[in-house]
C-alpha cells in the first residue's frame, strides 16, 4: 500500500536558519503530494501542494519540488522566523479524491529567537 | 477559513457508552472525511463520504460507524466506547482535487 516517510523529528533552529524536512514516499501510480501544516491546539491547514512531476508548490516562503524518479517531496524555507514553529505533515492521494490521503507520521519543528 | 464546525470539541465518556462526533460544514464540497490523531501516528483516517448516504472505510474503520443524511452534516458514531478510542478527532472536507481542510478537532477521552 501507499506510504509516507517523513525525516524523523524534533528539529530545533535558530530564527533566519535554511529549513530542510525530508519526505518520500511510495505509492502506485501518479499521486498528488501535500505539505500540512499544524498550529498547537488547532486542526491542519493545507501548506503547499504538487500534483504531477517536477511541479514546485510554494507557499509563505515554503517549497517543495516532486521529484518522481527519488520519490521525493522535501520541505524548505529559506529563512525560518519563530512563527514557523509548529508540527508539519508530509501527505500523499490520488488526484481525484485529494482528502483521502496517507499522512507521513509528522515532523515537530521549534524555532528559537 | 474554510467552514467546518466539529461537535463537541472536548468529551469525555465511559467505557462501553455510545458517543457521536459532529462535523458540518458550508463549503457545499462533496467529499468529507473522519480522521483520528494518536502520538506517533499521524492521522489515519476512519470513513469518508463521498456524497449523501454514500461512504466508505478507511484504514482504521473497526468500531466506528458513520453516517451522511444531508452534504453538509457527516456524524461520527462509536457504538460502545474503548479506551483505545481514545484520540483527537478531526474532520475534513474536500472538493476532490486540490487537498483538504481540516476543522479544529474533538478531544474525546475515553476513561
């Protein structure tokens, strides 16, 4: 079945650090990819998403670029401010029922001024 | 924000009592979607619905039951609560393509 591996966390940064969260995946067929994004005590906010290869989603600073033949779908920011810490879902579907979606377990970023 | 309210967003409730979740939503999108969050692993999700009175299971399905009479209203039932039922649940909804949205979740302890 369709999977979704995610760089194990917690990842600690300093404020204006490059940010790198890995994810790759295994699936059949051509999925849609998602980055979410998850404040405390809140629900998941769709991030950015990529719905064929080499498309790049970006958004609020944040990129991933799918990358088909690593079966990859990294997260990177630039320069992380302290906002930027929350949890972060690495997620993949097929392309017509987008909220069935395998989620990677989560990565927990903090950001330190 | 997209429009999903969940229902009630805290409960706690004996072992063995039947329990309902609310979700409903005003994006009029067709498919919505039940999911739970433990430590440790991610979201997995439990039904979904893909229209009125049409669902499906998931991957964690067992014990729960649910149900669409109206596109907006998708109820969420566990029939004798667990303690392994213990979760943060959250709905979703989605218009098909695209991603999802995700209501703020129900925190249901089961003691």
């Amino acid at each position: 079945g369709d999977s979704v591996t995610q760089m194990e966390g917690p990842v600690t940064l300093s404020e204006e650090a490059f940010l790198t969260i890995n994810c790759t995946y295994t699936a059949t067929g051509y999925p849609s990819l998602f980055w979410y994004v998850q404040y405390p005590g809140e629900g998941l906010q769709l991030l950015l998403k990529a719905t064929k290869a080499d498309d790049k989603g970006s958004n609020k600073g944040f990129e991933a670029t799918y990358r088909k033949e690593t079966t990859s779908f990294h997260l990177e920011k630039g320069s992380v401010q302290v906002s930027d810490s929350a949890v972060y879902f690495c997620a993949l579907s097929d392309n017509t029922n987008a909220g069935k979606s395998t989620f990677g377990d989560g990565t927990t970023l903090t950001v330190k001024p | 924000d997209a429009g999903i309210t969940q229902s009630p967003r805290h409960k706690v409730t004996e072992t063995g009592t039947p329990v309902t979740l609310r979700c409903h939503q005003t994006e009029n999108h067709r498919y919505m979607y039940w999911y739970r969050q433990d430590p440790g692993h991610g979201l997995r999700l439990i039904h979904y619905s893909y229209g009125v009175k049409d669902t499906d299971k998931g991957e964690v399905s067992d014990g729960y039951s649910v149900s669409r009479s109206k596109t907006e209203d998708f109820l969420l039932t566990l029939e004798s609560a667990t303690s392994s039922q213990t979760s943060v649940y959250f709905c979703a909804i989605s218009p098909g393509q695209g991603g999802a949205f995700f209501g703020q979740g129900t925190r249901l302890t089961v003691v």
